[in-house]
C-alpha cells in the first residue's frame, strides 16, 4: 500500500518553539511578559541574543523554558520589509483591536477595548517565560530582566499564571481535556482511535485540511539575503517565513467565580441543582466528565473522556445543551444545520484551535469545590483565564468559532443565546444575547439575563515564529 | 395562488461616467431605510429581500468588454404583477430616478403601469432558492408570536409536565390556541400547501414524464412500429448523448491553464465588510464574468435550468435566499445570497465539505478565477483558497440592501413553521416529544 504523503511528513522540531508541540506541563509556574522595542537596531540585537535561548519542540525542558511571540506592530518596529509586511494576513495585520475584528470578536460594550488593561494599544512582542518551580521562574526573569533591559526594551506588563488543583479552571472545572491530535506526531496514525488533524491545520509550512499548505508569510527570495529561510512550498520566487510557525491568540479573560455561582445558585432549587446547571452550561461536569456520556451525574471514570459525539446520542440537546460551551466551540458530529453526521464532522473540524491557555489569579476556594464557591462570599480578588490558541488561519479556526459559534445568539436555531460561559451578553435595541436555552421536556427552559461571567481584560494577536524565522528577523538589515 | 417565493431580476446597462452618481443615490435610500423600515415593510408586504446595486464594467475572455450596469434584485412571495405593482408604487421616484440614469430608459415619462412594463420588460430569468420555502411574511411575525404565546403558556405545564403525557400536552397546547381569539388563524390548516408543491414541483415532474417515457418507448421499440414511439424514444439518447458530448468539451476546456483572480486588496475587503454588520442576516453579491469558451456559458445555462427543476429539494444551510443567474449573452455569473451572520463564516459553508464542494463546482468552476476542476466536480490544486480568493475578489459593495426583517435566522423561520404545522397534526408520543422541541 502507498503511504500517504501527509502522513510521511516529518515535523522540524528543532525549528519550532516547543510550547507548540508541548503544554510545559512540568513546568508549573509561568509568567508572560508584553514588551515594547525603543530602538530598531537594539531590538534586532536582542533577537539576535535570544534565539539560542529559544526553548524548541526538540527540547524536554525540565527545569525552564522561553518563547517569544511578536505583533504586527512589533515586526514592523524591526523595519521588516513592506512586501513581507503585506504577505501576513489581514486579520492580523489589522490587530485584534481595528473596529471591524472587534465588531466580529463581540468585543462591545463591557468587553470592548476601551476598558482593557492592555492590548488597545498593541504591545511589541511577548516573552513566555516558564519554571518548574516559583524560584526557577524567578531565576530565568531575572536573566530575561536583565537581557531586555540592556537592549532598551521597555517592560509593559506582567502577567503571571498559576495553575490550579487538578488541573481547573476557575469556576470550578476540570479544563484542557479535549485537544487536537497532530497527526505527524504519532508513530501510527492509521491506529489512532481518536480523530487526527494534518500538522498544517497548526503549523505554517505543513499541508492543512484542505490538502494546502497554510496560507502564510513570506519574503521575497532575493531579501533572504543570508539564505536564513527555507523556500516557500508553492511560489519559488518566495522564501517561506512562515514554516514551523503559526499565529497565537492571546485573551486575557477575567473570571467573574462569586457571580457565576451566585446565578445558578438563585436559579437552582438546592446546590446539586446548581451544580448540575453549570454543568448544562459548560457541556462537562466539574470533574470533567461529559454530560453526554453521564447526563444524570458525574462519572469519574469518565472525566477524561473525549470520545463522544452529539449526533447519535444528543441531537437535540437534552443531556448536553446545544448552546453549552464545549458544544458551540467543537459542534464534533453535529451541526444543527447540516444535514449528515459526516458532513457536520467534516465542517466542524475546520474550525478547530490547539489551546495553550493557563488561569490566573487565586483561587475562590483552595479546592475548587463548586459547594465551596456557591456559598463562599465575594473576595473582590481578579482571577481568571489567559486563553492562548494556537492556529495557522486566525480568521478559519480562531474568529470564526468566537464569531459564528461563541457569540452568534442564533446558533444552532436558538433565538437569544450567546455562549452561557464566555459569550458576551446583552440586551439592546438590535440583538438579544442574554438567554440560555435548555431542552427538556415538556417545554424547554429559558435563563434570562445572564450576566457576563467572563470579561475581556486584554488580548493581542502574535506570530509566534520557526527558529529560522526569528534568525531572519534578528539578521535581516 | 401560492406562497411560492420567487426572485425577480431587473437589469439595464449604465454610461460608467454615472457609477458613482447612481452609487450616491442608492447609498441616500440606503440611509433613508434606516428610518423608514417599518413604512417600508408595511408597504412592501410581499418584499422579503431587495438588492440594489451598480455593477462596473468588467472584461470576459481577456478582451470584451461587459458594460456596466444597475441591478435590482428583489425576493418576494405571491405572484409576480402584484410584486411589481407593489415596487412601483412605493418605490416609484427612486426606481424612476435611478433606471432613468440608464439609455435603456424611455425618454417619455413614466406612469406606475408604464414604469411596471418597463420592470417587467428589463428583468431576466434567475434561478432562485428559498431557505423557508412558503412562508409568506405575514407569517413570518405571526408563526413567531405563536410560538412565543405558546411558550409562554408552557411553562405553566412545567411543574407537573415530566408525569403529564405527551398526548395530553399537545392537547392542552391545542386547546389554548384555540382559546385565544388573536392566535384563531393558527388553528387552521395552513394554505396552499398542496397547490404549492404542486407548482414548484409539475417541471420537474413533467421532465421526468417525458425522460420516462421516451426510455419506455425505446423499449417498446422492439416489438411495436409505431412513429410516435420512435419519436419518444429519439429524446433521451438525444440528451445523454448531448451531455456527454457537452462533457467532454468541457474537459477539453479545462485544460486552459488556471488564471487566479487578482487577489482583492485589504481596503476593498474592508469596505464590503463594513456594510455587513446587520445583527442576523446579512447579504453576498459575486458577480464574475465566465472562464473563456463558449461551453462555460452553455454548460452553466443547462446548470441552471436544471439546477432550478430541482429547486423545491435543495438545502444550502443559513440561507434565506439565494439566485444564479446568467447576463451578457451568458457571459457573466451574478450570485446574491442572503444569509445568516457574517460572508466571511458563510462562505466557508461552501467548501467546508467535500459534498458542498463539489456541488458548488458544478456552478462556480466556470467562473472566472475560480478554482480549476477536472470533469466539473473534481478538485485540482488549492482548490479551497482559490475558492475563498474568487469569491472575494468578485463580491460587489451592495449599494442598498432592504430586509423584511431583521431578527430571524432561517433556523428560526423554519422551527416556527414546524411548530405551526404539527398543531392540530396527528402524532406519536416520539413525534409529539420532538415537536415540542420547536418551542
Ligand atoms: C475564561 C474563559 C474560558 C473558560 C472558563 C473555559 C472553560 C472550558 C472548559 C471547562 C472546557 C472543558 C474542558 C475541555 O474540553 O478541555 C472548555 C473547552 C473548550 N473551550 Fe473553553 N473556556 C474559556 C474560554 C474559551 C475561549 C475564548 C475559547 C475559544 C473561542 C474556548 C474554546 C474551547 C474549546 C475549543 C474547548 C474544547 C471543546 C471540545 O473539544 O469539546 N474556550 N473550556
């Protein structure tokens, strides 16, 4: 039999930056940091400096690790040339915070940029810094403190993250269950049990769903003047800038926890009711399990599992919600506008994103114990979530499922909802966003002005380069 | 009479030096329906959807030019003469002061019967699809309200509902409508339903007739000599092997090299994007001159004919409505589309699966820009990002865009009506359990 040549495809670790291929899990303390440049030469110097610090996907880092993403506007503060410039993709080119990608993100209102901590005025570049332990951490932000300050490099922010028990998120559930598989990481993937996705859905340079190489940047043959870049798959006139790269996106989303469980609790009889009503809203138990698979109550054995779909066993929502947040983020099997379970799969899984994502902030209770955060009173603490996806077509993966799944109130035949979890809900004189919808029998209910249980507090989207890429741009003149 | 939806298309051509003055006038009306949408709505009762638009000249086959032009393009339930009556009258001023910027105007003044004549005589054959089919817009607001009132009422079932039985439920439910004086109309049958898809469907079944018996007659061919038989039997060899033929000149076509679409620049996606930040639905305007060769512009002509017989069973998701049709002796392909949310995630519904991709080959292949294909489905190389480049660089800004209304995806219209039609239907407890879910 011949081999598919997607399947051949050997990843170049040693060209991608390791939080790609890697979560860091060992490593649990992080921190990111938002930079801007003040002087173009210095910073191709810093670059220059940084690269073989660059922790890549070769790499097991065991004890630190170091990525760097940079901004449109930080490229183009290395006076990258216009024709390279040019070659990224609208979307991001524009910036999350241009008037017509907010319009698209939902980003109105309560959540509109105006009201951010950062991210209005688009920072340079962001250095991911992780340790295996705080004082590891501290250790290599010294190192990185040092290194950006005797470039000129002006420190914006600092955001650091801390994982939580058992690996939740902050309203209480067991997050980063579900991801995509590459499937030019495993040694078989004709076995594989679970669906596997084509490395160029998530890294430039390789062939995506669609059998193409992923649109990505480039520069003109003759500007790679030090041969630093490899040649572009599908133009031989153009070097590829964008190979073992991709695009990240960054949210900083802060958790509103006291108001989340204050709302099921006034909504719900008893606190299991409560409970039991987050669930409908997330589409998974807080220990993780899926409503689909123990819609009556959790199963821990259960709460890892991922191999599920909607279509045979929930079409119309009555164990997992269709507006649930898990089912208008990854519709899996079924699209409520489709016609076939094949060819829902087929459409949903060209919309999906790997999530990098780590919560910050203290925790409401130690635990996380729902029970615990339903009756605990407000602490006026911020915590919350920096969602990181990683995706080669921002405007496919990552736009299209906050745009068209997430925020879209007529998803899926619904009428007024937008995601019960991290949509953005209102009320005014053209949409209605502000309602949860759950199927049941003999007539569906319907919460009514859900407040916003997520608030945008930042957001920007990087490029998150190859090695090669990053040589280039701390070489080019 | 019906509750068929229906498209109607009015094309004349225009001097280009007038684009921009004709552009400035349908962006003014285009302002105005923000304060008039509901004047408009009460006097368009029969308008779903109007597009209005210039379209600049464009270039076929490398060197003809195609001249500009202004197109109307309306949606619109019930019969056609009320239709234009309904525009003239209404919209009379605006169509006069716009049409008269073309030569194909008359020079005389135009009373409503004549400026009627004038719509009629400037529209051309579309075909057309309709996302919730029947629907007039009456019902429309009507079918919501039911279905809200009865919501409503539901919840009072709530509390005792999961040990009340499905039977019972539907019947409380018909008996409340019932009850209500405002909702009596919903305890009828609803009508046209037979002389509807009666309508929509005697083409293709009268295609079907004769396709049928002209296989029949061939058989019979060889036992009886009758001429008519052999006259029947000539008509379906005759169009297999006419569209064999036309198939592999087709092939033969598709061997020209592939030439893309210029890639739009980031300032034009802009300005097309701008208009569409409509809460619900939203509209999609590509007109593209055809890939060279005189078989595209056939090919497409018995698409589209065939593609229209079939009409009362094709599904484009998020679609309310949409329309193909040719111009320019067939050499150019105007599609509007009016869908649910943004272009940029409709669009993707088109190539998103292998099925929508081949069925939107088997019209846009023969577009100019638009992706190669090997025997009309088949895809060739970036076949996706060709698709996504052809579909940009060919939408047009829609001067004008009028909707009905504004609130309702056609997942909404269509649960609405199901919900309408199982009142009053005899039903299982499996069937009524997931009637109820329309609520
Ligand atoms: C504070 C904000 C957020 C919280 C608390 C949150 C929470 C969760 C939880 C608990 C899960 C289930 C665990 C799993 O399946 O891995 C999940 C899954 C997921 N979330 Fe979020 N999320 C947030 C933001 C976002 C955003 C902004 C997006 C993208 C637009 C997103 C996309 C996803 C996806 C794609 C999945 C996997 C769904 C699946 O494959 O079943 N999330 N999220």
């Amino acid at each position: 039999m011949v081999a598919n040549p997607i399947d051949m495809t050997v990843l170049e670790k040693d060209d991608i930056q390791g939080l790609l291929l890697r979560g860091h899990g060992q490593l649990s303390s992080a921190s990111y940091l938002l930079y801007a440049f003040t002087n173009p030469a210095k910073a191709r110097h810093f670059l220059q400096v940084l690269v073989p610090k660059v922790t890549t996907a070769a790499e097991k880092p065991e004890d630190t690790a170091i990525q760097i993403a940079l901004t449109y506007d930080g490229m183009a503060y290395l006076n990258l040339p216009d024709p390279v410039m040019q070659s990224f993709c609208r979307e991001f080119k524009e910036g999350m915070t241009a008037a017509h990608r907010q319009f698209i993100l939902g980003d109105t209102g309560e959540n509109a940029p105006k009201n951010w901590n950062w991210g209005e005025k688009s920072p340079h570049f962001m250095l991911m810094v992780f340790g295996k332990s705080p004082e590891a951490l501290q250790l290599a932000l010294a190192e990185v403190n040092a290194l950006t300050s005797s470039h000129g490099i002006t420190a914006l922010h600092v955001l650091p993250t801390g994982m939580l028990h058992n690996r939740k998120e902050h309203f209480g559930f067991r997050d980063d269950i579900s991801r995509p598989v590459i499937r030019e990481l495993l040694k078989n993937p004709e076995n594989a049990q679970e669906e596997t996705f084509p490395a160029g859905e998530f890294i430039m340079g390789y062939k995506n769903l669609y059998e193409e190489y992923a649109s990505c940047p480039t520069v003109p043959a003759a500007m790679d003047k030090k041969g630093d870049l490899p040649p572009h798959p599908d133009d031989s006139n153009l070097k590829d800038l964008g190979k073992n790269g991709t695009y990240l996106v960054f949210r900083q989303m802060e958790q509103k926890v006291h108001a989340f469980w204050q709302y099921m609790k006034a909504q719900s009889k008893d606190n299991q009711s409560a409970i039991a009503l987050a669930s409908k809203m997330v589409g998974r138990w807080p220990d993780g399990s899926p409503l689909t698979l123990c819609p009556a109550r959790p199963t821990p054995s259960l709460s890892e599992a991922n191999d599920f779909g909607f279509w045979q066993d929930d079409k119309a929502g009555l164990k997992c919600p269709i507006g649930s947040h898990i089912r208008r983020t990854n519709p899996r099997d079924h699209l409520v506008t489709e016609t076939s379970q094949k060819d829902s799969t087929e459409m949903a899984a060209k919309h999906r994103m790997i999530r990098k994502g780590r919560p910050y902030g203290p925790p409401f209770v130690p635990d996380l114990n729902p029970e615990k955060m339903i009756t605990r009173k407000e602490d006026n603490q911020e915590r919350g979530l920096h969602f990181i996806c990683m995706v080669t077509d921002i405007r496919r993966q990552f736009e299209f499922v906050q745009n068209n799944w997430v925020n879209f109130h007529k998803f899926g035949g619904l009428e007024h909802d937008a995601d019960p979890i991290i949509g953005n809900h209102y009320h005014n004189e053209s949409r209605k966003t502000d309602e949860f919808s759950l199927p049941q029998y003999p007539v569906r209910r319907k919460l009514d002005q859900l407040p916003n249980f997520t608030l945008i507090k930042g957001g920007a989207y990087f490029f998150f380069p190859g090695i090669k890429a990053l040589q280039y741009m701390a070489d080019h003149d | 009479m019906s509750t068929i939806h229906k498209g109607l298309t009015v094309t004349v051509t225009l001097d280009e030096e007038k684009i921009s003055y004709v552009n400035g006038l349908l962006m003014e009306y285009r302002k105005d329906l923000k304060i008039y949408q509901e004047k408009f709505s009460t006097s368009l009762r029969g308008t779903f959807f109007l597009s209005w638009l210039t379209l600049p000249a464009q270039v076929y086959a490398e060197k003809e030019k195609l001249p500009a032009r202004i197109l109307l393009m309306s949606s619109y339930v019930g019969s056609q003469s009320s239709h234009l009556r309904e525009l003239a009258s209404f919209l009379g001023p605006q169509l006069k002061q716009v049409f008269g910027q073309s030569r194909e105007y008359p020079e005389k003044e135009l009373d409503e019967s004549g400026l009627v004549d004038f719509l009629k005589a400037k529209s051309i054959p579309n075909t057309f699809y309709s996302g919730f089919k029947f629907i007039s817009t009456e019902d429309v607001n009507r079918e919501k309200s039911l279905k809200a009132e009865v919501w409503q009422y539901g919840q009072g079932l709530d509390g005792a509902g999961k040990r009340t039985s499905p039977r019972e439920i539907k019947e409380k439910i018909e008996t409340f409508v019932r009850n209500q004086p405002q909702l009596a109309w919903a305890a009828k049958k609803i009508p046209y339903g037979l002389s509807n898809k009666i309508q929509m469907l005697w083409p293709l079944a009268l295609f079907g007739l004769i396709m049928l018996a002209s296989l029949i007659s061939l058989i019979l061919c060889l036992f009886l000599d009758l001429l008519i038989l052999k006259i029947l039997a000539f008509i379906f060899p005759i169009f297999i092997l006419v569209m064999g033929f036309l198939f592999l000149l087709l092939r033969l076509n598709e061997n020209i090299p592939h030439s893309p679409s210029p890639e739009l620049s980031d300032e034009k996606v802009r300005e097309i994007v701008a208009l569409e930040t409509n809460p619900v639905i939203n509209e999609m305007t590509v007109i593209a001159p055809l890939k060279k060769g005189w078989i595209r512009r056939i090919f497409l002509a018995i698409t589209l004919k065939l593609v229209g017989l079939v009409a009362y069973f094709a599904y484009i998701p998020t679609v309310h409505t949409a329309r193909w049709l040719q111009m320019d002796r067939g050499k150019r392909l105007v599609f509007i589309a009016n869908f649910d949310n943004l272009s940029e995630a409709y669009a993707h519904d088109f190539v998103d699966s292998e099925r929508r991709a081949m069925n939107m080959a088997v019209i846009f292949s023969h577009a100019f820009g638009f992706p190669a294909t090997r025997w009309l489905i088949h895809k060739q190389y970036n076949h996706r990002s060709n698709y996504m480049k052809g579909v940009r660089a060919h939408q047009k800004v829609t001067q004008f865009w009028y909707a009905f209304q504004h609130e309702l995806s056609v997942e909404n219209l269509k649960r609405n009506r199901t919900f309408r039609e199982g009142l009053n239907k005899k039903m299982n407890d499996a069937e009524i359990r997931e009637w109820l879910l329309t609520l």
